[in-house]
C-alpha cells in the first residue's frame, strides 16, 4: 500500500488551526454564561489543570476566562462540583476532566507503581498496614480531608510538598482510584471519598477497555484539542509514555483518523485531526494561564508563535526577567506580550507588576488591546483599577493606554 500524500501546512494556518481546536478562534459569548458552555469547553479541552497558585486567580478559572470572557466563577464552582459531569485525577497534572475519560484512565490507576511519583509508592510499599488504616476511615467516617487525620507535617519549610504520611496516603490511594475527589474546601484543600460513592453509578459501570485502547481514546481526544500536533505534542497531553503513544498514533493514522502533515518550519513530521477546522483568521483577544492548555507544552509554544515561554515561579527573584506568574498575551493569532499579574485583593487592585512586548509588534496597539483586557479582568476578578509597575518595554505604552481609555471599557 502506498504511503498517504504528506500535506503541507503553512506555519501560519498550523497556529490558527491550534488555537480553533482550543477554542480561542470563537468569539466570546454575548450573553451570560452557563453549565453548557462550560461544559462544551470542558469537552473540547478534556483536561483542564488545576494548581494551587493563588496569587492572580486559581488556575482553572483562567482557561474559561480566556475563551468565554468574564463570567461567574460561582457557575464554574457547580459545574466542577458535579461529579456527572467532571472528576479530578493525574492526566496531564492534577486536572478536571470529562466523566467519559474515567474508563480510559483506569489503567494509570491499576499501574499505580509504575506511574506515581516516589512518596506515594514508598508508603504502601513500606506501610502497607497504614495506608489500609487510612483508607478503612474515609470508608468509615466519609469525605475527608488531609488535614482531618491531624498528622504531623514533617520539618521541611519551604517546598510545595510538604505532606505528613496521612496526604501521601490518601494521595496514593487517590492515584490508584479507590479514592476520588468530592469536593475542594474554600482553602482548595481536596476532600476524598470512595470512588463508588462519589461517581455516577453509569460510569462505574463502563467496562474497562484494554490499556492499549485506553490511550488510543487518549491520544484520539489530545488530537481533537490541539488541532495539529507533533507525536511529542500528543502523547504529553496526558503524560503517555513514548512506545504506547507511538503505537496509537500508528493505529491512528492507519485508520485515517490522524493525517500526516508537514508544517513550514517545524522541522518534525506532525499530525492533523482530520475534523479540525481551518480558520482563515483568528480575532483572539485572551490572557492565558501558564497553566493554560494552549502553552503548557513550552516546545510547542516555540514552534507555533516563535514564543520562548518559562514560568519563572522556582527562580529566585533576582534572576527573574519576566516576573512571578507571566501570563501570555495572545492578539489576534500571535501571542503579542507577556504581563506579571497580582490581584491585591485588600486594596482592590490588579497590578501588571512588569509588561513585556514581542519583538516587531504595534505596541500602540497591543497596549490597547491588553489594556481593556486587563479591565475586563479586574471587573470578573471583583477588583476596582489596575496599577502598572514601571517594569518591562511595554509598561509605559500600557500606562498611557490605561489613562487614555474609559474604566468601564473592555
């Protein structure tokens, strides 16, 4: 049989075909948004990460924010609480995803040792016993959290990471899916559960498919959400290991479900979703999350906009050259700028601590751009004004951008 023609794709249509997949080449709703346009979001993206970062927003409000504008984060609390529709686990890092995906995800689970992170595996290798005393009291007294075991948290200031034996307890028994996520408490803490009390009995109920099967469903969804993708691309997704990943996308594209395609400058053969829609231009207008689906892969970022993109939030202060938590400043289909964003909640203001400009652009027109999309977030965010820092090449066009349009202006 012979080998299928090669496309070739401009570079500038593979990155509008990208950002049409994740749903930045839709125009914002007009009117108000509900479950339905979360969910259709939800089910586009698959998997949306959640962290614990705080400084400007959690995380997974953002993505919604980008592609639907300013809605009620209230909406987004309900629809992330019903476990028909969402549940949390381990795909590409801790995320939301569609019910549907469980089933396909229960072979990470049953591989718990190979695929959780050392702390997990070594308490139930270690303390067996322990971890079934943990698990016989969620089963017991119900939803619990971390810090209803009143452990004692092990002297180590400083890191993330500071679970006492009880967290990586649930943590393990969360990874291997005995447990699952109820509910986040007002402090985002998780509250755990019995899967079988928390999912919807239709779900459970779903036979488990082959592993094999598994993560060609996997690799199927990651090429519907990123458009046009290199194998890399599609496997980091969901964080699926080289030789299974190689394989779906094999059995893949041997069905005519991928397309092979060559994209001007990327210089790696690449994959389209047939299904995926060709805009001829892209009117985005959004401030993304590094968290955001978009840009967490940062390889993929360089080859689709030109863009080096790091979160500097490890890196000591001194040696930072964009800030603490950059957000990308996507115009039209190129990512433009990069903005340091702190919401000072006690004095009611969202500070663009430093402003950055891409090389070649109108900053006139970038600053104005993200000037009235730093208004529409400070309204969604409930804060009053945004500050600029004299930081970066862009802050004083984005001053005067601010002073020269209308607060109520978004």
């Amino acid at each position: 049989m012979a080998a299928p023609a090669v496309d070739r794709l401009p570079a500038a249509l593979a990155r509008r075909i990208a950002l049409a997949a994740q749903g930045l080449a839709d125009p914002r709703p007009a009117g108000v948004v509900d479950s339905r346009q979360l969910r259709r979001l939800t089910d586009r993206l698959a998997v949306v990460q959640i962290d614990s970062v705080n400084v400007l927003s959690r995380s997974h409000y953002l993505p919604a924010f980008s592609r639907l504008g300013a809605y009620r984060r209230p909406v987004l609390d309900a629809f992330t609480a019903r476990r028909s529709e969402v549940f949390e686990y381990w795909a590409h890092e801790a995320s939301y995803l569609p019910v549907r995906l469980h089933p396909h995800l229960r072979w990470r689970m049953a591989a718990a040792e190979d695929h959780a992170w050392g702390s997990m595996v070594r308490i139930q290798r270690e303390r067996p016993g322990y971890v079934a005393e943990v698990l016989d009291r969620v089963r017991e007294a119900g939803p619990t959290r971390a810090s209803d075991l009143a452990e004692p948290r092990p002297d180590r200031p400083g890191t993330m990471w500071n679970w006492h034996a009880g967290k990586v307890a649930l943590e393990w028994l969360f990874y291997t899916g005995v447990l699952t996520a109820r509910a986040r408490t007002t402090s985002f803490e998780r509250v755990y559960d019995l899967t079988e009390r928390v999912l919807p009995a239709a779900v459970l109920q779903t036979p488990t498919p082959e592993p094999a099967d598994a993560v060609r469903e996997l690799v199927r969804t990651a090429a519907r959400a990123l458009g046009v993708a290199t194998e890399r691309d599609l496997r980091d997704y969901f964080r699926l290991r080289p030789g299974p990943a190689r394989a779906a996308v094999a059995e893949l594209a041997d069905a005519g479900e991928l397309l092979p395609v060559e994209v001007a400058g990327w210089g790696t053969p690449a994959w389209l979703d047939p299904a995926a829609r060709r805009p001829r231009w892209v009117r985005a207008r959004a401030l993304l999350s590094p968290f955001d689906s978009l840009v967490w892969e940062r390889p993929r970022v360089e080859r689709l906009f030109g863009f080096r993109y790091r979160l500097e939030i490890y890196t000591p202060a001194a040696q930072r050259v964009h800030g603490y938590y950059v957000l990308p400043f996507l115009l039209g289909d190129r990512l433009v700028a990069r903005v340091d964003l702190k919401a000072d909640r006690q004095s009611g203001v969202l500070r663009a601590q430093a402003t950055h400009a891409e090389h070649g652009v109108d900053r006139a027109e970038v600053a104005d751009a993200l000037a009235a999309e730093l208004r529409l977030m400070a309204g969604w965010l409930e804060l009053d004004d945004v500050t600029v820092a004299d930081r970066g090449d862009l802050a004083a066009d984005l001053t005067n951008a601010l002073a020269s349009s209308p607060a109520d202006v978004a």
